[in-house]
C-alpha cells in the first residue's frame, strides 16, 4: 500500500498565484525538491504545507 502524502511542495510565481506542485511522503522529500528547483536560474517562492491529517497523526503518536 502506497504511504500517504502528507507534505505538499508549493510555488507562488511572480503574479502571486500560487500552485501545487507536488506532495510526498516525508518532509526530507519535499526539501529536497525544493532544494532542486531553488538551485534553477529563474527564482520563485517555494515552501512546504503539512495537511491536517499529518498534524493530527503527529499530535496522535505523542500522546
């Protein structure tokens, strides 16, 4: 079974829209992609958005 996709990769262009890029598995994935486009010549905001179904698995397992 596929892990589910918890952090999404955003980029906000130069208009202010913003677009979904991609989601993944962990964190550490999302960074690096950003990581990845960070490093292109054409330089756009990109940040990581944690859906509220990860936030809630992560309070579950602390408690």
């Amino acid at each position: 079974m596929k892990e589910k996709e918890h952090f999404q990769v955003w980029r906000q262009d130069d208009n202010g829209h913003q677009f979904l890029i991609q989601s993944f598995a962990s964190r550490e994935e999302a960074q690096a992609l950003i990581a990845k486009l960070s490093a292109g010549f054409h330089k756009q905001t990109y940040w990581i958005k944690e859906t509220q179904e990860s936030i809630s698995t992560e309070r579950d397992c602390k408690t």
